[in-house]
C-alpha cells in the first residue's frame, strides 16, 4: 500500500504539469483581448497605457516566454495575481475555498445518504411503486441540467411557496460568524451560536439538494444493482436457511458488501462536486470557488483561471487516492502492490 501511494504521489506533478499547460493554452485560445477588461473600451486606443498594462501584467511577451515565466513561479509556489481583484490568486482562493467546501460536503451528504437510502428502497420493493419512484427520482436527477433545477427549485420553493430561504450563504441583515473555518454552518456551532447555526443550515439546504440530486440518483442506482446481485448470492440464502432474520441479513450481510463500491463513488465525488459547483454557486450567489471561477472567465483573468484550474486537479487527484486507499481497508480482496 504504502508503494502504490508514493507512485500515485510521484506522477501527480506531471498530471498536474498537464492541467496547468492545458488550462493555459486554452485560455489563451479565447476570441478577445484581456487588456481591454484590465484597461477598459476607452483606454484601448492610448497605447501608453495599454503597453503598461501588458508590462504589469506579463502579457508583453510570447506565449512561450509568458507560459515558462508562469512555470517558474508556479515552481515557488506563486500562482500569480488577479487582473480583477488585484489580490494573489492564492489568497482568493483560499478566501472562497471554504464556501465550495461546505457546498460540496453538504452535497456529499445529500447524494450519500439519500442515494443510499433510495437504492435500499429501490432493492427491497423490487418492480414495486417504490422501485419506480426511487428509479424516477434517480433519472431526473441525472438528466436535468444543474443550473435549470436550481431556477425552478428557487422559483418553487422560495418565491412561491416561501419554504426556504433566499440565494446567498446568509440572510439578509445577519452578520457572518466569527471565522474559525470559513464555513458558516460550523462556525456558527463552535462559537455556540445554534440559531445562526440553523439559519446557514437553512441556505445550505437548498443548493446542496440540487448539487447532490445528480450523485444521489447515481449512489441510488449503484446500491440497487449491488443489493440485487447480494440477494441472489449463495451466502444469502446459506444465512436464511440457518433462521437469521431478514433484518439482520439486509444489515449485516447484504448492506454491507454493497456498500462497498459506493465508497469509490464518494470518494471520486467530493472531488467531482468541488469542481461542478460552478453552475450552482452562480444561481445561488454563492461566493465561492465556482462563482470566483465564472467571474475570471469573464474577464479573462488568466491567473485566476489557472489557478482554479490547478485546484480543481489537486482536489481530484487527491480524492481519487483517497477513494482507492480507503477502498482497500474496508475490502480485504484488494491489494495494491
């Protein structure tokens, strides 16, 4: 085990080399000219300014030399500074980190325990209503586009009937916590403050179910299938026969071996929901990493594209290790060498 982590280890740099060339070269390849959003439409035609602009920013030079300056201080650790907010892209990022996080760990949990719950369901009431209501559930979720869902979910739920909150990670005329972990759920219960606590919940709510619909109806399907195959195993019957009852069986036998492949979804997923939350933070207005990510775009902020780039990899890379490592502690058929 402990060889496989250090091989995964020693490639990532050069995955990461991959990203940073790709995100880089893509950028690049927009149709429109990143100095007109630094400068502004009027200052375009002053080529006194325009030709600071490209000095102060690197963009005086190729792009080869341009790409090897970024390397080179990519290699110290410094990712650059925004054309935007004129802040180091690290000190963004590591500002907005929090508020993806707490989105994506609240998604997590969504997609986790009613993806579980539903393909249960889906299992044990095989071709029944609830099988089909849970196999509905699962392809709506996978089918409609983030960002719909998450219009019709606001209109819905909170013009129309009023159930939950507005978008924002806090509501109107509330003061944040004080920040222990920039995210407003938790800081909210460790300042001992449980009705902020249950007020941010309440924002939380509704953009983590619509990011998590998606995974929920993949973890639904996936706990169903593997059920299924567990029922019909010979070890199954064997636990039957000898008088086990069926609640026992389902919980100590079949749920369990299940649930095993689930683990490699998860895993991968807080990855995938770190990085997919750009669409929902934008519906929601919620200041983190993907709202960061759209507003770069438009501007052509090159180093916050590829900073946000860059993270989005490690946070995959790193949770796809995960994923394998903790994979092979709860299997003991698995063996990496």
């Amino acid at each position: 085990m402990g060889n496989f982590i250090m091989r995964r280890l020693a490639i990532t740099p050069l995955l990461l080399l991959g990203i940073v060339t790709i995100a880089f070269i893509v950028a690049r390849l927009i149709p429109a000219d990143p100095v007109a959003a630094i400068v502004g439409e009027r200052n375009l035609n002053n080529d006194a300014v325009v030709a600071a602009a490209k000095a102060r920013w690197g963009l005086d030079g190729g792009i080869v030399e341009q790409y090897f300056t970024y390397l080179s201080n990519l290699v110290t650790g410094d990712l650059g500074t925004s054309f935007r907010t004129k802040q180091s892209v690290s000190s963004d990022l590591w500002e907005r980190l929090p508020a993806t996080a707490e989105l994506a760990l609240g998604a997590l949990v969504v997609g986790g325990v009613g993806g579980i719950a539903l393909g249960i369901t889906a299992a044990r009431h095989q071709n029944r209503a609830a099988d089909h209501v849970a196999r509905l559930v699962s392809l709506v979720g996978s089918s409609l586009p983030v960002f719909w869902l998450g219009l019709i979910m606001l209109y819905v739920l909170y013009a129309r009937l009023g159930w939950f909150p507005g978008p924002g990670r806090l509501p109107s005329r509330t003061d944040a916590p004080s920040h222990v972990t920039g995210m407003y759920t938790i800081d909210a219960l460790i300042a001992g403050d449980f009705g902020l606590a249950w007020r941010c919940l309440r924002q939380l709510m509704l953009p983590a179910f619509v990011l998590g619909w998606s995974l929920m109806g993949i973890v639904s399907r996936l706990v169903r299938a593997a059920m299924l195959d567990e029922l019909h195993a010979d070890y199954v019957r064997t636990a039957r026969a000898k008088g086990l009852g069926e609640g026992v069986v389902m919980r100590s036998h079949v749920l369990r071996n299940a649930l095993t492949p689930v683990i490699t979804i998860m895993g991968l997923s807080l990855g995938v929901l770190l990085t997919s939350a750009v669409l929902t933070e934008t519906v929601f207005t919620w200041n983190g990493i993907g709202s960061y990510a759209v507003e770069a775009t438009k501007r052509l902020d090159y180093p916050a594209i590829n900073g946000v780039c860059i993270l989005g990899g490690v946070i995959f890379l790193l949770s796809s290790l995960f994923a394998d490592v903790l994979y092979a502690a709860v299997d003991p058929k698995i063996r990496y060498t």
